[in-house]
C-alpha cells in the first residue's frame, strides 16, 4: 500500500510541475518536445499563459470548484467562434466593425 501511495504521489506531482511549466513557458508537451528535438528551443518566442486564460475572472475563490469559467474575451481565449456566438454579438453591436473570426460548423470551418 505504501510503494501505491509513493507512485502515486509522484506521478501527481510530475503531471503539476509538468502543467506549471506549460503555463509559465506557454509551450505545450508535444511542441516543448518538438522543439527539443530539432533544437529550437532558445528560439521559441511563445509567452506565459495568464492564469485568468485558465481560470477566467470569476475571481480565485471560484478556481478549485468545478464551474463554467467567465472570460473577458472568449473568443481570444478558446480560440474559435460558434455561429450563434457572433450572431448575439452582431445582434448586440451591429455598428461596431470585428475582426476576422474563424466560425467552427460541424466538420467545416470558415473565415468571415
């Protein structure tokens, strides 16, 4: 029981100081390897990940509870936008001019 609960804590703690040092250097495990790989690591130029991109800003007291987190820009943060989404934006800006956003439908996806 003791070698079980030793395994398990230090897979645990390898998956947290794995996940902190993605958050912190912003690169991903499979690009961080890549990268290592082709020696192209000193190169990388990604930024850290701001914990409000994780968490949202509901505020800390929120973050260890499993709830839908609030970001202030989702579209930036999940990296995509649903039809419906800039469909209440369009309906609640219609004279603010948007950016180009990506619109994900089924298996396609478009750029307006």
């Amino acid at each position: 029981m003791t070698m079980l609960s030793v395994a398990a804590f230090l897979f645990t703690s390898s998956m947290l100081m794995n996940v902190s040092y993605g958050l912190m250097t912003g690169i991903g495990t499979i690009d961080r390897l890549k990268k290592k790989a082709t020696n192209t690591m000193a190169t990388s130029d990604e930024e850290p990940i701001a914990l409000t991109d994780v968490f949202g800003i509901a505020g800390i007291h929120t973050w260890p509870f499993p709830v839908d987190p609030v970001f202030e820009d989702y579209d930036r943060v999940m990296g995509y936008s649903t039809p419906q989404r800039l469909l209440r934006e369009q309906m609640r800006n219609p004279s603010q001019e948007r950016a180009p956003s990506i619109i994900v439908t089924g298996k396609d996806s478009m750029q307006i």
